[in-house]
C-alpha cells in the first residue's frame, strides 16, 4: 500500500533504537527523507545506515531533549539539509520505575523539561511551515499508562498523560489547517525498554522474569508482546 509518504520530510526522536527506529525505517520505506535524531549519534548513524542499505534516505542528528538549544539547532539542521519537517514523531524515552511520594522535585522537573515541555517547544518550532503548507502531522508516542497506570511507574503515567492532553487540545487547535495530532499508546512492545521493566518487576517481587512475561502475556488478547515493526506501521498508517 502507498501511504502518500513520498518525499516528505520526517523528523524522529529517539531515533537510534527501539520503537523510534522501527519508526524511522518504516517511514523511510515509504520514501521519506527521514532525519533521526538521537542522544547518541552512533546510535542515530546505525539507524541510518540500515535505512540507507533499504534504498531509503535518512541523515543522522545528535540532539539532546533536556538542552532547548540542542533542539533549535537541530530544527535549522534539519531544514538546511532535508527540508521543513512534515512529519514530527514525538518520541521520548522513559523514565526509571518510581513510586508517586518520595521522589526528589528536581528528578520530577528535569523528565518534565525533556519528556513535555521541550516535546511542546520543539513541535512550535515546526508548526508554522506546516500551517504554511496546510499539510503536516505530529504523532506523539506515551504509554499505555495513560489509559490504566502501570504500578511502580508513578512519574511515566504522570509526564505521558501531559502529553496526551496537550496533544488533543492541538489537534482541535490545528486540525483544520490540514494538520493532524494522533497519540500511539504502546503496550508491551518487544524492546530492550520492556527487556528492563520486566527485569526491574522481577527483582523487585522476587519472581522470575520469565514468570512475569507470562503473567503479562495472559492480558494480551493475542498472547504475544507486539513487535517494532507492528508498532511502526501503525505510526507510519497515521502519517
């Protein structure tokens, strides 16, 4: 199926592993420009690469989502060498399991600064040649700690659910200049994120792991965790 992807410009967080790189590729194979950013730019690069070896065109980027100037200078970057980013994928990584009491306020501040407020600053900074070409999309991933808390990670269902309010209020905001706002609300999707929890879980009840995949497998309807790549088409579909 031909998605209508082709040669637009996507700019992707957390580009250099789990969900953001599946992401990224799979909206290279669509034929977009696809620009990965990344903390670690090695990490962005191998993305890249494989995306280069499919035939595709991405460039790599080092950006820092706790530094707002990381992202301004990544915006320009990204114009200056792949266009104006139609496509934005709001992608952040998670913070470590934590109790809702007993957490230091500065740890609360600094996830809220690179988890929402710099998403939000970052989306401004291309909403307005979207809104010029009557033509764009921001799709932001949280948790499905939006929908139902997840015990022990009292700080992610708190900062993700920021964003699932901010998003819809964009969209009724944006959504008639031809630009739309969609939040995926992963579950347990097969990443080295999830890889951690359950480890995390584990410890912490005393369990096995293998114990606590099978424990959460039983809630799956499909009696499987889902994969990247099933993660990134449905982003890619919403694109």
């Amino acid at each position: 199926m031909d998605l209508g992807l082709s040669g637009r410009c996507a700019l992707v967080l957390a580009g250099g592993g789990g969900l953001g790189s599946g992401v990224a590729k799979a909206l290279a194979a669509e034929g977009s420009r696809v620009a990965v950013a990344d903390l670690s730019e090695q990490r962005a690069k191998s993305t890249v690469e494989s995306i280069r070896e499919s035939g595709g065109v991405g460039v790599a980027f080092q950006c820092d989502l706790e530094e707002r100037q990381s992202l301004a200078q990544l915006v320009r970057t990204v114009r200056g060498g792949l266009g104006d980013p139609d496509i934005l994928v709001n992608l952040t990584g998670g913070p470590p399991p934590t109790k809702a009491t007993g957490v230091d306020p500065e740890q609360w501040e600094a996830r809220f600064r690179s988890m929402v407020s710099n998403v939000i600053y970052l989306t401004d900074l291309v909403l307005p040649e979207m809104r010029a070409k009557r033509w764009g999309r921001i799709i932001t991933s949280t948790s499905s700690g939006v929908i139902a808390p997840i015990p022990d990670l009292a700080m992610s269902n708190a900062l993700r659910l920021c964003l699932l309010g901010w998003s819809k209020t964009l969209a009724g905001e944006v959504g008639r200049e031809g630009i739309t706002c969609n939040v995926v609300v992963p579950g347990r999707i097969a990443t080295q994120r999830i890889v951690e929890l359950d480890a995390s879980r584990a410890q912490r009840e005393g369990q096995l792991v293998e114990d606590i995949v099978r424990n959460s497998t039983k809630a799956i309807p499909v009696g499987r965790y889902g994969t990247v790549e099933e993660y990134a088409a449905v982003v890619a579909f919403l694109a």
